[in-house]
C-alpha cells in the first residue's frame, strides 16, 4: 500500500550541509501499523513530510496506492493526497475560520465523497457536541482529535500522523489507539510517528530512525 525506496534528504544552513534522511526505505502493507521511533532530530517528522508528498526528497521514491507521489507536481501530488492519504501534523491540521464539522466537510468534499457526516466521525474520537466548535477554543487534545477526524474524512488507504497522542491523556490516547486499530483492520495502511511507547507497543512494527538512518525494523 506504502513504498519508499532510499529516500535522501538535506538541508543547507549557510555552509553546513545536514542530512534528515539517508537512503530510508520502507514498505507498509494495508492492515498494519507501523511506529516510528527515535530521538529528537532522527528525521522521523521528515519522513512522514515525504512519505505524504509534503516535502520532495532529494533522492529516492515514493509509492502510494500504486501510484507515485515524488516527482510530481504540486496539484498531482494535492490531489493524491485528498484522495488516498489521510495526514495528521503535530500542528496546522484545522482551518481557524472553519468550525470542526466544515474542516471536516471541506476534507470529504476535496476526495469527492459527501455521505458520511462530519458527527459520526466526531463521535469516534470522543468529540460529540463539538462539530459547531471554532478551532480556537478547543483545547490541545481536542485539536489533536478533530485533526484526526481530518485525516480520517477522507477513509484514506494510508494513514500517516505525527504523535498523535501527544496532547491527550490516557484515556483518550486508548480511545485513539482503538480507532487507529480499527482503521488498520479494515485494511488501511498506517505510519505512526511517536514518542509514545504505549503507541509503539500496541503497533505491528516498530521502525528505529538514528540520524536518518533505520536503524531497526
């Protein structure tokens, strides 16, 4: 469902030269979650950009549904995006001047399905009374969630999110858990970046990044 094959990323800072990814592949099938773990700095967050079509690579590929996203252009890579990845960022995943239930909307109608209501979505990451919520007054576990419910208006084949228990308590990081689990049951494929070890626990398969390289898994 997922494939990256020795994907290379650098960045310049006047002189320097850093390397965030060096020759990092990765194959994840429809059904399985897959953790990504490591220290800070790891690249781990580069990854995830890449994988989404997010940031292009300096080398290497990036297969999604059968369909390659690096080396295209913007709009191919949007529409790629609205229609078989769903992407839940550490932060950004919420228009402000939307309510919940239009972020969610805007997601569905962008991947052209409008059948499924933004409540019943809501109500599966534990937001129910919040669709009519202004982004600004939810708290920061609440954000997480509705961006979540982002990821998910979309029923993407490939799931890719950054820490997304980060902001919650433990009962909402198992209520996510649970949902995330049911994603990957009906077949999606899931990337899960985390510091989390109960999340890395409760994956199929743990992927170990130091200084860009998988060092395990």
């Amino acid at each position: 469902m997922l494939q990256a094959r020795d994907l290379y990323r650098f960045f310049h800072a006047g002189d320097d030269e850093t390397f965030a990814l060096r020759g990092v592949s990765l194959d994840v099938r429809g059904g399985e979650i897959v953790a990504v773990v490591g220290p800070s700095g790891s690249g781990k967050s580069t990854l995830l950009h890449c994988l989404a079509g997010l940031d292009e690579p300096d080398g290497g590929s990036v297969t999604v549904a059968g369909r390659q996203i690096t080396r295209r252009g913007e709009g191919t890579r949007a529409e790629l995006r609205a229609r078989s990845i769903g992407v839940l960022l550490q932060s950004g995943n919420l228009l402000e001047h939307l309510s919940v239930a239009d972020n969610i909307g805007i997601a569905r109608a962008l991947a052209g399905r409008t059948d499924r209501a933004a409540v019943q979505l809501l109500d599966e990451v534990g937001l129910e009374g919040r669709a009519n919520a202004s982004p600004s007054t939810l708290s920061g576990g609440e954000a997480a969630r509705a961006g979540l419910a982002v990821a998910l208006a979309n029923d993407p084949p490939v799931l890719l999110a950054d820490e997304p228990t980060g902001e919650v308590d433990e009962g909402n990081e198992g209520l996510i858990l649970e949902l995330l689990r049911r994603r990957a049951d009906s077949g999606s494929a899931l990337v899960i970046v985390t510091h989390s070890e109960r999340v890395a626990s409760e994956a199929d398969r743990v992927v170990r990044l130091v200084d860009g390289t998988v060092v395990d898994g």
